[in-house]
C-alpha cells in the first residue's frame, strides 16, 4: 500500500515534482492526499486545489469524478466558482454536448478580466465546434481587445481567421502570439503551416517550423511543417524524412497527404497510392472544403 508523508507542504511539493516529471496519476494521488490534509486547517481555502483536482480528472476523461470535485467548490467564492463553471462547461463538451457548454458559458456574468478572457476563449470555442465559424471569428475580433493579448486567445484567433479565409488577420495574430510568448511552439507552427499551404515564404517558414521543433522535439506536427517546407523548397531527401518521422510517431491524414506529395514527385507512386488509401480511410466525413480540394488534386496526379 502507498505511504504518505503527514505534512501538507511536503505533498504539495511532491505533488508538483511528480507533474513535472510526467508521473500524472502519482501527482494527483499527492494532491488529493494534500488535500484531504489540508482541510484540517482553518485557514485552508480548497477552491483552488478542487479545481486542479477537477482538471486532472478531466484531462484522463473521468468526468463523474470531475463534477465531485467541482460540486464542491463553494459558491460563495466568486472567483473559484466561475472557473469552476467553465470547467462543467468542458465536461458538457466533452460528454458531445458543445451546444449545452455554449449556453452555459453565455449564462455567465465574467466581473474580471481573467473572467472575460475565459467567456471569450470558450465561447469562440464552442462555437467553431459546432461548425459556426463566422460567429467564433465575431466573438474574438470584438473580445480580443477587451483583454490583454494572451498567447492562449491570439492563437485561437489567428487559427479562426485563417479558417474563414483572413490570412492577414491571421496572420498578424499569429507573430504577436510569438512575441508575447516567444518560448512557445504553436504560433511557430501554425503560421509556418499557414505559408507552407499556400506556398508563400517557404524559406521563413521552415524557420518558423524549426523553431517549433526545437522548442518541441517530439512533436509530429512540427515535424510535418518542417518536412512540407522543405518539399517546398524543393529538398524532396529532407522532406520525405522528417515527414516519415512525423507519420511513424501519428498516422494523421493531412501528414499522410504530405507524404503522397513528396512520393509523387520522387516517382515512387505505388507507395503513394497505398498512402493515399490509408489517409482516405482516417478522413473525416466530409473532410472540410481545402482538405477536399488536395485529395482531388492528388487522386488527379495518381
């Protein structure tokens, strides 16, 4: 049986040594420990802890166990229980229900900033969920300067823009996320995605992915963007490994397609062909609009 030391402060110390090191279910054993030790204090305030425990539920899809967490957040604590209901709004749409996490997350009254910023994020993405796109982009070209530009809000709004078609929107939001956080991977990655699809600016886009995977090794989508770029730049050895990297570690369609590119110019069409039957079969029904567009063109070259 696991042992526990008594001293909450010490949990709590091993609690987060054991997130940083990737034990999840160990640290969320010495939360709740902490917790339940804590509690004994008077002075002990558990909003906060019960919306990590809720988190940490969430995030390895225990959604009954989540809610115990958040049922017991005091309402009475403004500030703990709204976070608490935009989390029962992500178990809504966790549980397929985004139209219910919509409506909850309309019902709420944000008093502060941070309050605003999560209506904002949520609202934005629940509505490109449910396909409501032009929607998501209103909510966040008007509550994007209402809050202070977080990379967390700017990321999801470069990404809306370039969906509904403002790559210049998109654009701009996407290089001042990477100011405002330029230690981390995902403006890096999208907007390089971004010039690399429309076959711009592909030598500043392979920068752009190299700088996404230097900061994220292991991520197959960083692979990806720097194999494409460098398909666009014409160096088909380079491309073709980094994108088997990327498909060996995540066999997603759109690296699949990638990859059927970069064999078709190498003249190996059988293995192309094959790819192509293995990302047609993972595709979503329908594949959105651009995504339609690329299967076409290929099935067109095969």
């Amino acid at each position: 049986m696991k042992t526990y030391p008594d001293e909450p402060s010490v949990l709590f110390l091993f609690a987060n040594t054991s997130m940083q090191l990737g034990r999840r279910a160990e640290g969320e054993a010495y939360f709740e420990r902490y917790h339940a030790l804590a509690l004994r204090r008077k002075e002990y305030k558990p909003g906060d802890m019960l919306l990590v425990l809720a988190r940490l539920c969430r995030e390895r899809d225990d959604i009954a166990a989540s809610r115990k967490w958040l049922d017991q957040v005091d309402p009475k604590d403004q500030k703990t229980y709204f976070a608490a209901q935009i989390q029962r709004s992500m178990l809504l749409a966790k549980e397929k229900n985004v139209t219910g996490a919509l409506a909850l997350v309309d019902s709420l009254e944000p008093r502060t900033p941070d309050d605003l910023l999560q209506v904002i994020l949520s609202k934005a993405d629940y509505l490109r969920q449910l396909g409501r796109l032009e929607e998501a982009y209103e909510v966040l070209a008007a509550g994007t300067p209402r809050v202070a530009p977080e990379a967390e809000l700017l990321n999801l709004y470069a990404s809306v823009a370039n969906e509904t078609g403002r790559f210049d929107v998109a654009e701009s939001a996407a290089q001042l996320a990477i100011a405002r956080a330029p230690g981390e991977y995902t403006a890096y990655n999208n907007l390089a995605s971004w010039y690399v699809e429309r076959n711009v600016k592909p030598a500043y886009a392979l920068q752009l992915a190299s700088k996404a995977l230097e900061i994220k090794p292991d991520s197959p989508y960083a692979m990806d963007t720097v194999g494409f770029a460098q398909y666009r730049l014409g160096n088909l050895e380079a491309a073709e490994t980094q994108l088997r990297r990327a498909y060996a570690q995540l066999q997603h369609p759109e690296i699949a397609l990638h990859l059927v590119e970069v064999l078709l110019q190498k003249g190996e069409r059988d293995e192309a062909r094959q790819l192509m039957r293995e990302a047609s079969a993972k595709l979503d029904s329908p594949p959105s609009e651009p995504l339609r567009k690329k299967i076409e063109g290929l099935q067109l070259r095969l």
